[in-house]
C-alpha cells in the first residue's frame, strides 16, 4: 500500500513535487542557513528543520507511515553513503508538481 501513495514535498514552502515509488529529488538551496523540508501528512505537513552547509550534499528520505484515516508521511535526514547509495538506485523525479 506504502509505494502506490504520493504525498507532496516542499522546500521552505516552494513546491518540490509529488513523490512517488522509486524516485527522488534534487533541489539546491542556499548554504549556510536553516531550511524546512515538509511532506503531506493525515491531518498537516510533517516537517524537517536542517541548517545547511555551503558545498555539502544532504539526503532527506520520505517514508509513509499509516494513519487513521489515509495515510502519511514523514522525513528523515541519512548519512551521505546512504543518500548516494539509495539515490543511485532511483530516478530523478519531474519538479513543481504539487498536488495541494
């Protein structure tokens, strides 16, 4: 059920798109400043509060997690090695598509 759900994905309030199964994101932000990543959830946006690094690369995993009544998702920061390993298996998904 998780990977037919598609929840979307903003950057400080921008729209990234919509998520889907095996796909990812990639979205360049200002360095050295706070950022908030938000994913739709049952009832409000999940969000994910990181303070960037200039020339850093960050991954940010979305996982679904059931709720009462539809389900949601919610955001993860993981170590590089992770990030670069999981995205290597992904593909670059289509930007600016929200469905809110």
């Amino acid at each position: 059920m998780g990977q037919a759900l598609k929840k979307d994905i903003w950057i400080d309030g921008k729209c990234v798109g919509e998520s889907a199964s095996d796909t990812f994101f990639y979205e360049e932000v200002t360095g050295d400043e706070e950022h908030k990543i938000s994913t739709e959830s049952e009832f409000s946006p999940n969000d994910l509060m990181i303070k960037t690094e200039i020339g850093k690369n960050y991954f940010i995993e979305q996982y679904i997690k059931f709720g009462v009544f539809v389900g949601g998702a919610g955001l993860t920061l993981v170590n590089n090695e992770e990030g670069m390993e999981a995205v290597s298996k992904l593909e670059l998904a289509k930007k600016g598509t929200c469905s809110k």
